[in-house]
C-alpha cells in the first residue's frame, strides 16, 4: 500500500490522453541518524535564530526580507508580492513533450526520482496503456511538472507496475566536466599493464545489488550512541600507519591478481592468457631495469 500522504498530485497527459496520478517521494534519509545541538550546562535543546552580521543584534520576524547580492555587500530587496508575480502556476499536469532513447540521458543531468502511480481506479486503464506502449518502445518520457513554485524536468520510465519519474537538472547547474578533466595527462601505458588490470576486473566482475550496499559510517554512529546511552566510554581508533614508499605499478597489479605479496609473478597462475602477459611483463620490467 502507497503512504496516504503524496508529495504531488494531479494527472498524466499523453496527447489526448490524460489520467490521474499521485507522485511519492522514492527515497528517504529517516533513517539517517541526525543530531541537535544542545547546551552542555543545561542538556536543553538550542534553537537557531537570525543575527545582523554587523550589528550582532538578533533580527524579529517582521523584520525579515529576501535580499539578493547585485554587488559585494550591497542587496536588492525583494517583496513577496514580486516573486509571486514570476511565479509559474501549477497546472497540475504533467504534460510529456517528447521520447527519447534511455541512453541519450546524461547520468549527470538525474536528480531527485518519485514513484508515480495511478489515482483511484478509473486511472488504471489509461495507465497501463501509458506505461506499457513506453515498454514497448524502450522510451523515457521528458515531461515538465510545477514542484513548489519552480518547473522542472522529468524523466519518467516504467519501473515494475508503476512509473519511475526523477527530475533532471538544467544545464546551468553543471559544471563543465573539461575544467576538470583538461589538466590530466595521459601517459604511455604498456599494453602488458592494461591486460593485467583487465584480468583484475575479471576477477571482480558482478551483478548490481544494492542490497549488498553497507553503511559502515551509520552503522558505527548507531552503535556509538548506543554506548553513550548506556553510560559505556567511547575511545578514538588508533591512527593507521601511512608509508611514503613508492609502489611500482606493475608490482601491484601482479600482486593484485595473484592476491599475494611475493616477489613471483603470481599471474602466472592465471589463465593462459593471463600468464602470457604476466610473462612479457616480467620480461619488459627486466629489459628495463637492464637498461636502466
């Protein structure tokens, strides 16, 4: 059964076909576990009020006005009456504006998803058919919908009985990757390198199962309250041992695919293909400490 409370309701509007639908929220941090800042003294709650940052002085409600920043300082008041005149009205639609392959989205561009589903059961029928023909086609939908004032972008694909709808950020609010990425460099890298840390992926390949996915940090912060709470101490771990060593990177991968830290090419133990790169890497190192 679906939470009684939705996020968003309203309808779902292929061309001339419209039905209603409820949008739910499809993930959580509930169970997150959260702290409030408290006084010491006192173990009482602190609550958070608003300071002018020159005069120090605690400001009242009445006081209170958005403000954007023109220059260094300086604000440009903005009235609630001016931001609700540029505000978009909620149709209470999603209207879908086209289909479009599913690998043409940028994983960059996926936001926040919600679970869509049918409202009462005269939507049914008109639902199934929406989501079923999107089946068919292998298409994710990009629709527009009204959430709190702003429009956004959906991407809606069908998940199981129901709809997977997850809004897209704008361009505008990605960063451009070459920024990034411009300054590295790329390096000759040996054939024999590739083969083995190919192997390495072999070794590791499997299925995506996010139930396998572990929380070590929620876990320990779960089980230090737990201990505070029954008045047990708490110690730091000790700090961990880091070596300046430089590790030679076709020793690594060798030990990496071997799972051992001896000396001997241990893909050598490998499959036949593996044990042929780990031989002409043994002979490329040796030719090159020859050389050296």
């Amino acid at each position: 059964m679906a939470p009684r409370r939705a996020y968003w309701k309203g309808s779902l509007k292929l061309s001339l076909v419209t039905c209603p639908v409820a949008l739910y929220p499809a993930s959580t941090s509930v169970e997150k576990t959260r702290f409030h800042m408290i006084n010491t003294e006192t173990g009482n709650r602190l609550k958070q009020q608003m300071i002018d940052e020159d005069t120090g002085e605690v400001v009242e409600k009445d006081q209170k006005r958005r403000g954007y920043e023109v220059r260094k300082g300086k604000y440009v008041e903005i009235e609630k009456e001016e931001l609700e005149a540029v505000q978009i009205e909620s149709s209470h639609t999603i209207e879908i504006d086209s289909f479009v392959p599913a690998d043409e989205i940028d994983k960059r561009y996926l936001n926040h998803p919600y679970y869509i589903v049918p409202e009462g059961k005269a939507a049914i029928d008109a639902f199934a058919v929406i989501r079923d023909a999107m089946k068919d086609k292998g298409r994710v939908a990009l629709a527009r919908i009204v959430l709190t004032n702003r429009e956004h972008v959906l991407a809606i694909e069908p998940l199981g009985k129901g709809l997977l709808a997850t809004t897209l950020r704008y361009p505008y609010e990605l960063r451009d990757a070459d920024e990034y990425f411009d300054d590295i460099k790329s390096p000759k890298i040996s054939k024999d390198m590739v083969e083995l840390a190919g192997h390495i992926l072999d070794t590791k390949a499997a299925h995506f199962d996010p139930s396998k996915f572990k929380d070590e940090y929620e876990t320990a912060l779960k089980a230090l309250v737990k201990r505070k709470a029954a008045g047990k101490s708490i110690k730091p771990p000790e700090p961990e041992e880091t070596s300046d060593n430089v590790v030679d990177l076709m020793d690594a991968l060798r030990q990496s695919l071997g799972g051992k830290k001896s000396g001997k090419p241990a893909a050598r133990r490998a499959s036949p293909r593996g044990g042929r790169a780990a031989k002409k890497a043994h002979r490329s190192a040796a030719r090159s400490r020859k050389a050296s």
